[in-house]
C-alpha cells in the first residue's frame, strides 16, 4: 500500500518534472532510486551501477529509458494503481464515518457510499456502509501488493542493465582482472627471480668459494679446513631453507602433500594467532583454486596478529555451489585499510585473478571479517 501511493506521488512529481529527467545525471538517479524500491519490495538484489559504463550508443539508451520511457511508463501504471488505492481507502473510511457518525449530518447532507448511496438511517449504516468496508479492505489488502508487484517488476525490468550492457561490463571487468592477474604474474615472476638471484645463488658462490679454499687448503692447512666445511655445510642448510621459502611462495607443497583441507589445519595450528579451523564439504577443488585460498588464509592470519594484535581467529572454509567460500575473521582491533600495506590489495589480485570477490568489513575497533569466493570451474 505504501509502496503505491508512494509511486503515485513521484508519478505526479514526473509528469512535472519530466524535462529535468531527461538530463542524465538526474534521470540516472531518477532510475536507480526507483530499481532500489523495486527491488527492497520483491525482495531481490539489485547492484548500484558504475558511474561510467559502456559507449556512447549504452548511455545514450540509458538516458532515453531512464529520462523519457520509464517515467512515462511510471506515470501510465503509477497513476491508476495508486488512485485506485486512494479510492479504496476513502472509501473505507467513509464508509466506517457513515456507520458510526452519520446522524451528526443533517438530513440534507446525508454521507454517501458507492453508488450514490445516502446513509440516512441506522439500517443502511449498519448493513450497506460495513458491507463497503469490508469488500474494500479486502480489494486493497489482496490487490494492493498485486498491483505494487506488478509496477516494481516492470521498474526492474526496464531500468535493469540490458544484455548488451552485462555483456559490455563483463568485459570490461574481466579486461581488468586479467590485467590485473598478468601483473601479478610479472610481479611473483621477479620477486621469484629476485629471492633466487640475491639469495640463493649468492650463498651457493659462497659456499663454492669456501670449497674451493678447503681443497687447496687439505695440504698446506689442514687445521683451517675444518671451519671452512663447517662454514660451507651452513651455508648449504641456509641456501635449502630459503630455497624451500621460495618454492613455497609458488606453489605450497603441503597442499600436495595434504590437500587443501590438511594445509589448512597445518596453517591454523602453526598460526601466531589461535586460529580455529572449520572446513565443510570441499568436492573437487583445482589447484589454482587451492593455492589462493591457502594464502588468503595465510595472510589473513598474518594480518589478524602483524596489524589486527587479535587473539582469537576462526576460519570457515567450505564449497558452496559452485564456488569456495572462505570466512576469516578475528577479535582484533580492526581499522585495516588496503592502501597502509597490510596484504589485502595482493589478496585481492590472487582471488580477482580467478574471477572471485573478496569483501572485507573491519570497522574499528573491531572485529574484522574477510569474505571471499572463488568460483571452482575448472
């Protein structure tokens, strides 16, 4: 009922306003408060649009249905359904007014029910005026949301993007990802060479210069040579471990070993932070998939005890349809911002990179919760 005589007021605010309609700023707005409405009133989820989609041609036809056809089209619907509530309520109330308070008017001036009827005695006030109210409350109570149902689905379904629109979006959402993704691909691949070149390699002609010092020495300085094998047998278990970090950082190989599942209670059991692991019903999970929620989880777990100093964490991994939901959240102090370094942004690109969404809510003070889904189709 609200909901009608609500379109009834801004359908007569549109017949009166319909040449600032046309202007874009205002008809978009226009268009995307009314798909708001709808929507809250079928219950269904209706995304805001960017603020800039798709060409010339798009935003010239959003304009038109957004300035010109829907208010047009909200006026012809909008009109009628909310005239005909208006009628049915005045008419209910009358018709309770002429029942209870019909002799405080004078003979002449008698209240009238539909049809012209004059309420002029207790016997009409007590069988034609509650016989009105009753068959009006029951036209507005089950036509009401009929009507409003019918005006909202019609909203939506001409101020919703058009195909060509989710089409053109689409694109543009997965031209990004995929630039995003071949960024961080070029990224890893120089940090991987960078950790190799700098580490790795350096400790190894380290330790073949320490070798080759050893050799010469077994003849003129036996009693060196055993610091120098000494010194060499460390930097060999120096240069393994950072050897193992790096090949980590690409692909875990816990994950192999365990799974997903495994990895995952190995990362919560050896967490900085007492982490609490739950994991659902996985199926078939592709690597890739697996590698990024293993270090979302990583980081998330990294960041609740680095930035959040929480001391509770929990960990929800499951499938869910057709994708992998990971829920981390912890007890922390909350306030985490991408742009102070704290690993969202990387977290982002990795899930991004497979077509996923992350959403983080972290007011301060806490707590912090790190939704993200992963679409598992192989």
């Amino acid at each position: 009922m609200a909901y009608l005589l609500g379109s009834l007021l801004t359908a007569i605010a549109a017949a009166v306003a319909l040449p600032l309609l046309l202007l874009p700023g205002q008809g978009r707005a226009w268009a995307d408060w009314h798909r708001r409405r709808a929507g809250r009133l079928l219950g269904v989820p209706v995304p805001a649009r960017p603020a800039e989609d798709g060409g010339l041609r798009i935003r010239i036809v959003r304009v038109a249905r957004g300035g010109l056809l829907w208010p047009m089209v909200h006026a012809g619907m909008a009109l009628p359904f909310g005239l005909a509530m208006v009628v049915c309520l005045g008419n209910v109330l009358m018709a309770v007014w002429a029942m209870t308070l019909w002799w405080v008017h004078p003979a002449d001036a008698a209240p009238r029910l539909l049809g012209d009827v004059p309420v002029s005695g207790w016997a009409v006030a007590l069988t034609a005026a509650p016989s009105q109210a009753i068959v009006l409350t029951a036209v507005a109570w089950w036509g009401g949301p009929l009507l409003a149902r019918t005006h909202a689905r019609i909203c939506l379904a001409l101020l919703s993007p058009s195909a060509t629109e989710r089409l053109t979006r689409r694109v543009e959402v997965l031209t990004l990802t995929r630039a995003g993704a071949l960024d961080a691909h070029a990224a890893e691949l120089r940090r991987i060479e960078r950790d190799l070149h700098d580490g790795v390699q350096a400790r190894l002609v380290a330790i073949a210069v320490r070798l080759g010092v050893a050799r010469e020495s077994l003849t003129s300085a036996p009693e060196g040579v055993t610091n120098l094998v000494k010194e060499a047998h460390e930097g060999v278990e120096e240069a393994m471990t950072e050897l193992r970090n790096v090949v980590r950082t690409v692909y875990p190989p816990i994950l192999a070993d365990r799974g997903l599942a495994g990895a995952l209670a190995a990362l919560a059991a050896d967490s900085a932070v007492p982490a609490r692991l739950q994991v659902g019903r996985l199926d078939a999970v592709p690597a890739a998939v697996e590698t990024v929620a293993y270090f979302v989880v990583t980081e998330a777990l990294t960041n609740a005890a680095k930035h959040g100093r929480a001391t509770r964490a929990e960990v929800h991994v499951q499938r869910v349809g057709a994708c992998l939901s990971i829920r981390v959240s912890d007890d922390g102090v909350g306030g985490a911002d991408e742009a102070l370094g704290t690993g969202i942004a990387g977290i982002r690109r990795r899930v991004a990179a497979l077509d996923g969404t992350v959403q983080v809510t972290s007011p301060t003070g806490g707590p912090t919760i790190m939704a993200v889904e992963v679409p598992c189709a192989s």
